[in-house]
C-alpha cells in the first residue's frame, strides 16, 4: 500500500489545473497499488483553504493546509522546505505535482533536500513491482523514453494536460499546518507578477488553439487570428518561431521544439508551412487542422483536416461559422 | 566575476532520429552534436556579463565521456577561459545523478555565478540545474528570460504561465537560461585557435547510482493520415461539420 | 550537408569547426540578403566588420599580423563556405586575402607588415588587387601600366586596370606594374598605392550579368605620384603577381564546390517536395540520373582540394597542381549550377533560387583566376614541356 504525497499549486488563492491533475494521477496511482492514501499540499495565502474541498473530490483523502499571508506572491523556498518537510515526516511512495513554472522551481528542490530519484515532464506513470515506470518525452517530442524509477520513494512532475483531471471524491479531510521556513528569510524575491492580459488562457492550459505563422504576410493580420480564437471561446492564440522572432508576437506565444509544447484539443494551424521545429511543439494536439495557400506544404501530412487557400479569406469565414455553430449549442 | 556554465553535449535538434538496436537510446550515427541550445544560451550570458561588468573568468563544465571535450572546446572558442570535464563512461538519464556530480565539484569554486539551460534538448529534464542549486545551497531562478547583475545582487524575469514575475536575489546564485535571452555568437575563427591553448581538465565525475534508467526508447506513434477537404471559404462549412461530428472537438 | 564521403572523418576538430563557424555566419547573415544585393547590383558591405570579426580576411596568415592563422585546409573550407552563399561574397575575401594581403606579407617589408595586416585583417582597410588591364588579361606579361622612379625615389605611375575586384571600395591598391621603360616582364614590380592618392581614379563597370553582388572596377592612374615606400621591396618580375594568383585560385578551388553543393542541395530538396504526375519528380529517372552525377563530381572535387590543402600545408603544393583543381573545380560547378537550374524548371529562374545566380556568378569564376583555357595550357605545358601558349 502505497501513499503518494502532492503538492496542488495555486496562484493567489485558486487551484491551478494541475493541481487537479496531479491528485487525479496520483489516486490511479494509490488506487493501483493496494489502495493507498492521497495527502494533497495546498500553500498559499488566507484563504486558500477553501480550495481544500476540490481537492477531496479529485481523490485527495486528506489535504493539508499552509496558509500565510505572504504567500500572496508564489514562494519557492519555503514551500518547497514545506513540501520536503512533510516528505520527510510521512512515508510516501511519490511526491507528484504539475511540471509547471512552479513545479519546476519546487520539484527539483524537494529531490534535492530528500536525495530523492526526480523524473519531470510525465506523461504516464506505472507501478511495476518494486519500480514505478514512467513515460517521458525527449528529444523534443520526437521520442518516448520509458523510464524506471528504483528506490523507496520519488519525486514525478506530471506534464500538464497529460492526465485528465476525473473525479474520485475523498474525504479530502482539511489538516493545518505551518510553513516548515519563513518566507522572510527566502533569498529570491518576487519583486513583481505582470499579467499577460485579462482573461488570455495559457497555451498549456486551452483546449483549443490558434495560431499562426508567416503566411499571415503581417503582423496586422494576426486580428484574425485572434477573432478565430475569440469565437471558440476557450481558445488561446499562438505563434510559430518565424514570426516570433520578427517580432510579430511575443515569445512566450511561440509554440515549437524550443517554445511551448502543447497537447490542446484542437490545434489550428493558420498560415503555417509545418517546420520540424514547429510541429515537435503540437504534434501531439489531439485534432489539428491546417489551413495554408501551398498544398505541398508539410503540415498538411500531420493535419486530420487541411483546407488549401488565402488565409486572409477563410479565416473570417471559419470565424463566422464557428461564432454560429456556438450559438447554436 | 566567476561564472561556471554547465553545459551538455546534445545532438542537432533539427534531425530525425531512430532508434538504436539496444532499444535504450537513439541511433547516433550520422548525428551532428553540438552545446545544447540553451546551455549555449547560458555560455553567452555568461560571456556577455562578464564582457560588461569585466574582467572576470568563465568556466564550463559538463559530465560525459570524452566526445564533450570538443563541446567543452566549441564553448572556450566562443571566449570561456577554461573547461572541466567531468568523465563518465556515459551520460547518465538520472538528472540527479548529474546534479550531484557537478555539485560536488562546483563546491570549492568560489563562484558568483552558476548558469544552466532550462533543459537540456534530449532528456528534457529541467532538472540539473535547481537541483545542483539546491545542493550547492544557493538560491536558483529557473527559465529566465531576462537577466542583469549589479553590485552582488541579480534581477530576473520568468515566464510564468499567462503571465510574467520578476524576482529579486542575492549572489551567489545559480540562473537556469531560457530562450530569448541571448543569442550566441558563433565562435571566430581566432577563438577556435585560441581554444587549443585553453585548459581542459579532466575528473572522474562522483555521480553515485543511477536511480533512474531508461527501460526503453521508442518512436511516438504515428498520427493517422490526415486529409485535405477541400479549398478556399467553400470548405468551411465541411470543416466545421467534422469538427462538431467526427472530431467532436466543437 | 551531405557528406558522402564522410569527408568530415578526415577534417580536424578546429577545421571542421572553423567550417561551422563560417557556415553559421553565411546561412544567418548572407544568404537572407544576398538574392536582394545580386539584383540590385550591389556588394553587402555592412558585412565587412562581422567578416573581419568572424576572422575570414587573411586567415591563413600569422597570428602576429592579427590573422588567424589557420592551415591551408581551414582556409579553403572558409572560401567554400563563403561561396556556398556567393560567389561575389568570396570574391571579396579572396581578393582582400590571398590578393591585397598576401602580397604584403610576401614581398613586403616588417614595417609594411605591421602597418598594414592588422588593419586589413579587421577589415579596416580594404585592398584590392590590380595586374589585368584592359587589353591584357590572360596574357599579364604584356602589361603597359609603367611606374617611373625618380631622382629622390620617389615614383610616378602611369596607366589603367580593369576588372578589379572591390575596386572602388578599396583604400589601397597592390598595383603591379613594369618600371622604368623596361618592357620585360624582369622590371614588373608591386606597389601599394593608396586609393586616395592624386591622380588615382576608380569606376564601376556597369552592366554586368555575372558576379553582381561584387564591386568591379577600371582603375586608371595619371601622373600618380608614391613615395618610396609605396614598393613592395621583395617583389620583382611577373612570378610575384604570380604567386598571389596561385593563393586565391586554390581558394577558388574550394569556393567553386561551395557554390556547387548549395546548388546540389537546393535541388535535392526541391526534388524531394516538387510533385509532377503525382509524385516527387525525384522519383523520376532522368532527375535522379542529375544528381547522382552532381554529387560524384562534388566528391571528386572534395577530394581534389582536400589533397591539394594538405600538400599546400606540407609546403610541396606547385601551381600546376592548382591549376588542375581550379579548372576542375570551377568546371564542374558550372555544370552543377546549370543542371540545377534545369531541375528547378522554372522556379529555377528566379532569384528567390540560387541556382540561376550561381550559374551566371560561375561563368566569372571560370574567366577569372586564369581561364579554364589558361589551365588547360599550364597543364599541357607541364605534361609535354611545350608552350601552346603562343
């Protein structure tokens, strides 16, 4: 019997997504080895307590508290020392969370004050006798390592969107505890969070994604873009290399081997000739259509759908019938 | 200042690759390798800070077995003063493996400054970099975009997810390098003269045991073969159609 | 690359990666720009510093004149990779190099090396090179451009060059000409004349359909008066000019498979994408029949001037030897460039390309540097011991 222990993370007071993928992964994971127990790690500012129910309905038997005023802005050390502390003190098989911006700063750290095995950017996670099995792309995405995990006990941060986030209601049974440092006496300081913009989903986290490339000719064109976005509703808008680096869009929209990697829903690729750098970040979007003027283009071999013509036409088009088949639903 | 770069000899990411026959790694052969592009990253950091804020000594490290000396090499052509490598028969998968080995090297540096890629292209971790932070007891910045130093004291930006924070730390201190950052200079033709001369030294590296192996490699599976449906605004209504029926996706 | 030959097995860590460096640096800063400067007629010139920072001026020279020094292999993988870009773009560093630089490292004296070399390796001061004159090209020995000494040893210099590379860009000039009245190829010696000197004159010559991404120019000297510096002291007889023309022709001889393996690559890929009757036309016979004979040339070549760099660096290279690896070289890169182009139907027309542009480019590499004709007789003299020259 096996417990796993997770850390959910939150921004400000809410759970970010996953968070509840991470407690969904690691209920299989109990579930599959004799039924163990889930404790979920909530660090945050007054009040995030309350997100403590959610965690119990995704599998979490008991979800333990650290709330502290200046937690107002995400604090590395301390919640890594916190997460590491109660590692320490409990007996778990795993410590899972989501390979995100925060995960990437708590989970190495957690490993390295534990002297724990760490394997990141998850995308399966077995039990295989003494050993948990996970899968991990590498290379880009142009490969699936299999990787063994041997030892008592190791850290796994789990790709987001990777795992669904499935209800498996808990007792979720709120437990208080203290920060195991002071954020006062963290070394990095954040000074500053600037938003990207109201209400923009980020890329890793959107069901549906549009983006574009050069075949837009101009940056003004990326209007459409974003309308087709707009009208979906749920979409974020990206961009290939090529005019991220002109530019155009901001790099942190640059989907591809050396930006974002992304398994939306549905990929919509505006403008976009399907470079090997490009299609490493979203060739695992579960459906992708491709809309470019030159039918030998390679991303039309990757698209389950592909229409051959002037962007700058079919865009406005794909726009008003989207904005119709929403409303009509 | 004394900045140490760790960086890790990868290969070309723009290639395809296949899978060797031990069904553990890729197939090497015919496989360019060069310094990971983020590590590169790092080095002109690196370079660039003490260019400005000079004089100053880069040092590069990497663990493997000698194929890295020639990407240790490349790196003291683009201008890093000399060069470790930390020898293993072969470049473990275990990140923490890694982060021990050059922890414990990097302890009796002195250095200001210690800078990674964010990952590295093959194994993808993000991992070496905050663990050997973590072990050599200094504060870490993973993934930053922007980086300045000024009177023992660094400034950092990160992307976050939808959103951006800037953060505060003390030196010394270790920076995981995202794109954006820098890009590298090619190397001249005189830095890769001056290179030959450069110290290259070479330690065992004290990795400790591989905790995490690699069971197996394989391709991802193909995606089924897609279809063009049509052309120009005439075939919207087609798509639309599949999106909500056959894809479900709307 | 392709490297069918694993060609880079036998290359040196430092060659191989002094040709990556220069790879790199011609992929990012040439080959965007240079199809818009062949059409406008014009040589990319805001390139010069990151050229004299890469180091690609004079790289095989000492490192105490602030060259690189680099072996006679790197130097030749430099002109390749320069002319897998242009060749306009290598003309450049070939003049400035083995045609400005080398001369006043030959013949010059210390003082003339320390004054000029660093500068010229930065790409501070541009030289050019000035031996063929309008009525003598393949035959130098007949120039009529006279330099006259004066009582206080001074010079006056007198008569017109033409077909001058970076001509008009240059701040010096290495002016070969005959002196005082002696029409014998015995009295030809070399002087560095400053652009900017009185009486001297540089123009384009307009019109051109080949190399246009290269500056070409008459230069014409009136009553040019230098001082007695201004002579190269060891040069002396027509073997000098001579001498510099066998460095550039066996960087030419690299360039040449440079401008050759862009055009085989270019159409490689094109061949691999471009659908016709439902399928890549590389697929079809007489397309793959084109490039199986591209790359056996290519190969060969590679293999000519791989050989040929290691007997310049061994120090046993003779100018026969060049001239084998030029004509060759230069040779078959015209035929890979023309075939290229056919591959590419008519996309194959259009700047956008670069196979039509090397094609044109290759027709001034095998007129310059000697003819291919010229070879042929250079070999053939040294094969029977009989001049067909005349």
């Amino acid at each position: 019997m096996a417990n796993v222990l997770v850390f959910a993370e939150t921004r400000g007071t809410a759970l970010r997504k996953t968070a509840l993928e991470a407690v969904t992964a690691a209920r299989a994971f109990a579930d599959a080895t004799g039924g163990g127990e889930v404790h979920a790690l909530v660090a945050g500012p007054s009040g995030v307590g309350a997100a403590a129910s959610q965690l119990g309905q995704y599998g979490a038997d008991v979800v333990l508290v650290a709330e502290n005023p200046a937690l107002e802005k995400f604090d590395r050390e301390s919640i890594a020392a916190t997460v590491a502390a109660r590692a320490q003190s409990g007996n778990y098989r795993a410590i899972m969370l989501g390979f995100s911006a925060q995960g990437r700063d708590v989970g190495p750290r957690v490993a390295a004050k534990l002297d724990l095995p760490i394997v990141t950017d998850v995308t399966d996670i077995q039990a295989s006798g003494d050993a948990i099995v996970v899968k991990h792309p590498g290379y880009a995405n142009k490969v699936i390592a299999t990787l063994q995990i041997s030892g008592p006990s190791a850290v796994i941060a789990i790709r987001p969107s990777a795992v669904t986030a499935a209800p498996s209601a808990k007792a979720g049974k709120v437990e208080t505890i203290s920060l195991a440092a002071e954020p006062s006496a963290s070394k990095v300081v954040v000074k500053e969070v600037i938003e990207g913009g109201k209400g923009k989903i980020d890329l890793g986290e959107a069901p549906v994604i549009v983006s574009g490339g050069r075949g837009l000719k101009a940056p003004e064109n990326f209007k459409l873009v974003e309308d087709l976005a707009a009208a979906f509703g749920n979409a974020a808008v990206g961009a290939t290399r090529a005019v991220t680096d002109d530019g155009w869009r901001p790099h942190s929209d640059q989907i591809g081997q050396t930006g974002r990697q992304v398994s939306p829903q549905l990929y919509v690729a505006v403008g976009i000739s399907g470079a090997i750098q490009h299609l490493a970040g979203m060739r695992s979007s579960k459906t992708i259509v491709a809309i470019n003027k030159d039918k030998e283009a390679p991303i039309f071999k990757v698209a389950d759908y592909g229409i051959v013509g002037d962007v700058m036409e079919i865009l406005p088009a794909l726009t008003a019938a989207v904005k119709e088949a929403k409303a009509h639903h | 200042m004394k900045i140490a770069v760790c960086i890790k000899r990868t290969p070309d990411s723009e290639s395809r690759f296949k899978i060797a026959a031990s069904q553990t790694a890729i197939d090497e052969a015919g496989l360019k390798f060069d310094i990971d592009d983020f590590a590169s990253y790092a080095v002109e950091v690196a370079l660039q800070l003490n260019e400005k804020q000079g004089p100053g000594e880069t040092v590069v490290y990497a663990v493997g077995p000698d194929p890295v000396q020639e990407t240790l090499r490349k790196a003291m052509s683009m201008g890093a003063d000399r060069a470790v490598q930390l020898k293993t028969d072969a470049t473990p998968y275990d990140g923490m493996a890694v982060a021990k080995a050059l922890a414990a090297e990097l302890k009796s540096g002195g250095y200001d400054l210690v800078l990674f890629g964010k990952h590295a292209f093959d194994t993808s971790g993000g991992i070496v970099g905050t663990a050997t932070a973590e072990l050599l007891g200094i504060p870490c910045v993973t993934a930053a975009t922007k980086l300045e130093i000024a009177n023992g004291r660094g400034t950092a930006r990160r992307e976050l997810e939808g959103a951006a924070e800037t953060v505060e730390f003390p030196l010394p201190a270790a920076v995981t390098i995202d794109e954006g950052i820098a890009r590298p200079r090619y190397p001249s033709l005189k830095g890769i003269m001056a290179a030959k001369k450069k110290p290259l030294e070479t330690k065992p590296a004290q990795l400790g045991a591989a905790r995490v192996t690699v069971k197996s490699m394989d391709l991802p599976p193909e995606r089924p073969a897609g279809r063009i449906i049509g052309e120009g605004v005439a075939a919207v209504p087609e798509l639309v159609r599949l999106l909500q029926t056959e894809a479900k996706v709307l | 690359m392709l490297d069918f030959y694993n060609i880079d097995s036998v290359l040196s860590e430092d060659e191989r990666a002094v040709r990556d460096s220069v790879r790199r640096f011609v992929d990012e800063r040439v080959i965007p720009v240079i199809g818009n400067c062949y059409v406008e007629g014009r040589f990319p010139k805001e390139l010069i510093p990151e050229m004299a920072e890469l180091g690609v001026f004079g790289a095989n020279l000492p490192e105490e004149y602030g060259c690189a020094g680099l072996n006679n292999v790197a130097y030749g993988l430099i002109m390749q990779e320069l002319e897998r870009g242009d060749s306009g773009v290598r003309s450049f560093a070939s003049v400035q190099g083995a045609l400005a630089m080398y001369p006043i490292y030959a013949f010059g004296s210390e003082e003339q090396r320390k004054q000029w070399l660093p500068r010229m390796a930065k790409g501070e001061v541009i030289g050019c090179f000035g031996l063929t004159e309008p009525d003598y090209g393949s035959n130098p020995s007949g120039m009529i451009t006279m330099a006259k000494e004066q009582k206080d040893g001074t010079w006056v210099l007198n008569g017109a060059k033409m077909w001058i590379t970076n001509g008009s860009t240059a701040n010096i000039a290495v002016v070969w000409a005959k002196t005082n009245g002696d029409k014998e190829d015995k009295s030809i010696r070399g002087f560095v004349v400053p652009t900017d000197s009185k009486g001297f004159k540089a123009k384009d010559q307009k019109g051109k359909l080949s190399l246009r991404a290269s500056d070409t120019s008459e230069l014409v000297f009136q009553d040019l008066e230098l001082p007695a510096d201004a002579i190269l002291p060891k040069s002396g007889g027509l073997k000098s000019p001579l001498m510099c023309l066998t460095q550039a022709r066996y960087g030419i001889s690299w360039g040449a498979l440079g401008a050759a393996m862009a055009c085989f690559e270019e159409a490689l890929e094109y061949s691999k994408n471009r659908v016709m009757f439902d399928r890549p036309i590389g697929g079809f016979q007489i397309q793959q029949e084109r490039l199986a004979e591209m790359l056996t040339e290519i190969v060969k070549g590679q293999l000519v001037v791989l050989h040929l760099g290691r007997l310049k660096d061994a120090g046993t290279m003779t100018p026969q030897q060049v001239s084998l690896a030029k004509r060759n070289n230069v040779n078959i890169a015209t035929d890979i460039a023309r075939e290229a182009r056919r591959l590419l139907g008519a996309n194959g027309i259009l700047a956008e390309y670069s196979a039509m542009r090397h094609m044109a480019n290759l027709e001034s590499v095998y007129t310059y540097e000697g003819t291919h004709d010229v070879h042929s007789l250079v070999l053939g003299q040294a094969l029977t011991g009989l001049n067909a020259f005349k």
